[in-house]
C-alpha cells in the first residue's frame, strides 16, 4: 500500500476552490475532502456535514481545548478548523486528503507535518477575483472588502506553496492540479516497499 498523504489547497475567497475540488473528487480515485468546522454562519445551499460542521464559538473553542484540531484559524472573523482524527485515520488507510484551507492554517500545517503537499490556487487579477465575489451574491459590502484585503495578503505567501496554479480557465486549472496529484502519486517514497518476484 501507498502512503497517504495531505493535499493542501489554498487561495483567496472566491477563485474557485470549490468547483475545482468538486470535479476532483469525481475524477480522481483515493481522494477524500475533510469537512472543516466553523463558527460562520450557514450560507444558503450549505449542508451541515458535508459543507461545514457549524459550531458555536464556545463550542469551537472547547474542541480547541481538547485539541480536536489539525490545525485551525481565525479568517474574516471566524473560526475555521481541521478535525485532526478523520484525518489521521484517512492517511493511515492510505489516502488523499484534501484540505481546502487558508494560508495561515496551510503554514501550521507545514510547521507540523513533512506528508503535505502545498497548492495555491490563484485568480488571474485582483479586479477578476472581485468581479466572482460580488458574482456569487452571498456577501454584503463589508464581508466582501474583509474577503479582498485578506486576498491581497494571502497572494503574498504564494512563495511558501509547492505549486501555484491560476484559475483562469477552470478546465485548465482542473487538468494542472490532476496532473500535480499524479505526479505526487508517483514519487518513489510514497511507496511502503518495492519488491519485485523473480518469477
Ligand atoms: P468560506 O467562509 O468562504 O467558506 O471560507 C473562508 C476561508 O476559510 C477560505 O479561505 C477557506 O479556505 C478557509 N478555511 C475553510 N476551512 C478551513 C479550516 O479548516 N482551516 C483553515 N485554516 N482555514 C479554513
């Protein structure tokens, strides 16, 4: 058996990790998404379990507490965290597993783990990342300026990523972290033990 191993997706708010996500997890075998909690409130169309975990802030900070979490943040005002059991268990089975996260928890990560690989995910153009923002129409005014000024400063740690991929086409960027997972599949110390039989 392969090793697993955790595939960290980062980008600003807005550029598309989802539906880049969403057609992975349909094309790719041995991924699996990690459901993060958070203290944000339910977007219409979310679902508990399967978008978030929705916890309330004296909730959250009592999984904090007992060190329920991977890793975890404080974006636009919010806690944001990873489960830290569904995770090992995954890895341990062998596994992918996606963590679709910000850059402060993707450092955490890499501060704490030598199994990650690190993709940030990044919009052609500030202008094109507020123009999908506003587009989705689930922000007011004041969450959509918090989401642009941390998009600006998350652009800064694309330098501490394995590989930047710019969502201008989506099928091209699809295709760009397909290709960033095969290869990674295929590094020789994934593998437990490399035995050929004679015969
Ligand atoms: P949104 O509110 O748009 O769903 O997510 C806001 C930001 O929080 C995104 O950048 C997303 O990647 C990040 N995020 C989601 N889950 C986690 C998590 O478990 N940990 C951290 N550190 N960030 C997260």
């Amino acid at each position: 058996m392969k090793k697993g191993f955790l595939l960290v997706i980062s980008g600003p708010s807005g550029v598309g990790k989802g539906t880049v996500l969403h057609d992975l997890m349909n094309t790719q075998s041995n991924l699996v998404y990690s459901v993060s909690a958070t203290t944000r409130k339910k977007r219409d169309g979310e679902i508990e379990g399967v978008s978030y975990f929705y916890k309330t802030h004296e909730e959250f900070e009592d999984m904090i507490s007992k060190g329920a979490f991977l890793e975890y943040a404080h974006v636009h005002n919010n806690y944001y965290g990873t489960p830290r059991e569904f995770v090992e268990n995954k890895i341990n089975e062998g596994k992918i597993v996606i963590l679709e996260i910000d850059v402060q928890g993707a450092l955490n990560v890499k501060k704490n783990t030598d199994n990650g690989v690190f993709i940030f995910l990044a919009p052609p153009s500030l202008q094109e990342l507020k123009r999908r923002i506003v587009g989705r129409g689930t922000e007011t005014d004041e969450d959509i300026n918090i989401r642009m000024t941390n998009a600006r400063k998350e652009l800064e740690h694309i330098k501490d990523y394995d590989y930047l991929v710019v969502n201008d086409h989506l099928n091209s960027a699809i295709t760009s972290v397909n290709e960033i997972i095969n290869a990674e599949k295929h590094k020789v110390f994934r593998e437990e033990n490399i035995e050929f039989e004679e015969n």
